[in-house]
C-alpha cells in the first residue's frame, strides 16, 4: 500500500510549523519547568486555535474527531518543537470522555477541544502517575471499571526532566463513570495515548537528527567539518534510517485506529517501539557528535535530550509493546 499524506493534511502540518517556530517554543519550555506555566499555556490556546485538541473529541462535542491521521501530523510537529504540557493526556482523554459518555463528557470536551481545558490522566496498568498536573484543571482517573475526576495535582513525584513534572494523582474525588464501558473507553484512551506519544517520539527524534546535522557541518577538526568524516556520516545514516522506518509504522497504525482494525492495539505497539527506540538512538547520537557543548542547559538541545527517554518509556515501554506485538 502506498500512503501519502493529502494536500490539506500537509497544510496542516506547515501552518502548525509554522506557528510553532515563530512562538518562541525554547522559552516556554525552560519557564514550564521554572514553574511558571504562563507562556506554555499561551502557547496550547494558540495550538487549540489551529484545532490540534480538536482532533479527539468527537463533533457532538464541539470537536472534529476522532480523527486519528491528523492527530499524528499534529503530534510529530509538537514533538519536534517540543511544546510542554500534557498534550497527549489531554488527547487521550478527549477519547475516554467522548466514549464514555454522559454529564462528564459534556461538561469537558467542549473545554478540551477549544484549549480552555487542561487535563491530565492516569490509567492503571500505564503507570501510576499524570503528567503535568499541577497545570491542569483536572486529572482523569482510571482504575478498574471507575472513572474518577481529582481536582488537585496530588504528590509531587521526582523527574529527570522538570519539564515534565510528574504527580501521583491523589486519592478520592468525584466518581463520574463506572462499569464495563470505562474499562472499554479506558482501553481506546489507551491506545491513544501510546500512539500520540509515538509520534511525539517521531517529532522529537527529527528535531535532534536536524540540530545534530547543522552542527556538524559548522564544527570543524583538522581543519574540516566533522560532519565530512565517514564514521559521522554512518552514525546520522544510521539515526535517519531508524526515524524513516518508524514514520510507517506511525502512519499504518493511525489509518488502523481509524478503521478500528482488529489489530490496531499491536500496530500502535509496534509504531511506539520504532518510534520510541528511533528518537532514544537519535538523541544518543547528538549527545555524542555535539561533545561536551551537548551537555550543557544553555543549548536548547538538553531540552529535547531530556524528552527522548521518557517518550520512549511512556504510555508503554518497549519491551510492553514489544510483547503486545507478538500477542496480536
């Protein structure tokens, strides 16, 4: 099968790039892990406004969605910019909301779709923590067969990368939802979820590949640029080849998603994986080619080092998805 991207979707993404590039991206990150959410929240009404957030929630709710093509076009350029914030938690609860159902849905999903909703979400079995949920209005809940809203960011947890604060939800709140159609809205939330953050991934591996290739012609040793010697050249082959296999995968799991094929869980898993390991290899790579300048937080480049790893272990390590692959 041959597949291409339309004209309007491709439109899509140059006009998300574009937006995203002029906004200053850099300096959001560094003033969301500072604390001061201002400038990243500016910068999601603005990503609101070109209908990313709309994406998952379905039209009776003031959305487009689910529309799972456009919502991974969506998710590389955000990746690649590096937009702080839960974007992926608040896609994925766009789809819990929008399959459950009922009071819940209506009073959040219009919120979410136009950005004047933040919320964040944890499901049991994915880990036992939201993200950014001290600037949410709320996190979304799933244990069992209970959909729970918790107003409150709950108990700070560690983080390597403090533009990606961790919480642990706290307990109680308001029980919006139960039974076996949680349990089924909570698996397609899911699935998702792991799919946004695969192309994330996929983004965030492609920002470091560019950033890695531009200094390596401008740095010099003996004289030429250390981008001219052979073993730098198969090094970002290498890390090339590894994002364009993943970017397949990506795309073949969102056209699953949209027909809802029976085996679209393992060929999200299997995009998460490629896309996961593609952005871990290329981050490695650019710690390496930019030498000791690599490590330093005055480079906006330490900002998308620090994403590779947790994109790569979020909403299913690759060894999870490795054995949801083979399970089918």
């Amino acid at each position: 099968m041959r597949f291409l991207l339309t004209d309007e979707q491709r439109e899509f993404a140059r006009s998300l790039d574009a937006l995203l590039t002029a906004a200053d991206v850099p300096s959001a990150v560094r003033a969301w892990a500072a604390g001061d959410h201002a400038p990243g929240l500016a910068l999601w009404r603005r990503a609101a406004e070109a209908g990313v957030f709309a994406l998952a929630v379905p039209e009776a709710y003031g959305g487009v969605g689910p529309l799972p093509v456009e919502t991974a076009v969506a998710c590389v350029e955000l990746g690649r910019h590096g937009v702080p914030g839960p974007v992926v938690e608040s896609l994925a609860a766009g789809v819990l909301l929008g399959s459950v159902g009922g009071a819940a849905a209506k009073e959040w999903l219009p919120g979410i779709a136009a950005g004047t909703e933040v919320v964040s979400l944890a499901v049991a079995g994915y880990g036992p923590y939201a993200l950014d949920a001290d600037a949410a209005g709320a996190v979304f809940v799933v244990a069992g067969d209970e959909l729970r809203v918790v107003r409150g960011p709950g108990e700070p947890m560690p983080s390597l990368n403090p533009a990606r604060r961790l919480f642990r939800p706290a307990e109680g709140g308001e029980v919006v939802a139960s039974g076996a159609r949680v349990r089924e809205a909570a698996r397609a939330a899911a699935a998702w979820a792991t799919f946004a953050t695969a192309a994330q991934a996929l983004g965030c591996g492609e920002a470091l590949l560019r950033a890695t290739v531009a200094y390596v012609k401008q740095r010099t040793q003996f004289g030429v640029p250390v981008g001219s010697f052979q073993a730098v050249k198969h090094r970002l082959a290498d890390t090339l080849l590894g994002l364009e296999f993943a970017r397949p995968l990506l795309y073949g799991a969102a056209v699953e998603l949209a027909g809802d094929a029976p085996g679209a869980g393992a060929a999200v898993a299997a995009a998460k994986v490629a896309a996961g390991e593609a952005a871990y290899a290329a981050a490695r790579t650019a710690l390496q080619l930019h030498g000791a300048v690599g490590y330093t937080e005055e480079l906006d480049l330490a900002w998308w080092l620090r994403r590779a790893r947790p994109l790569r272990d979020a909403w299913g390590t690759p060894s999870v998805c490795r054995a949801r692959v083979l399970a089918g």
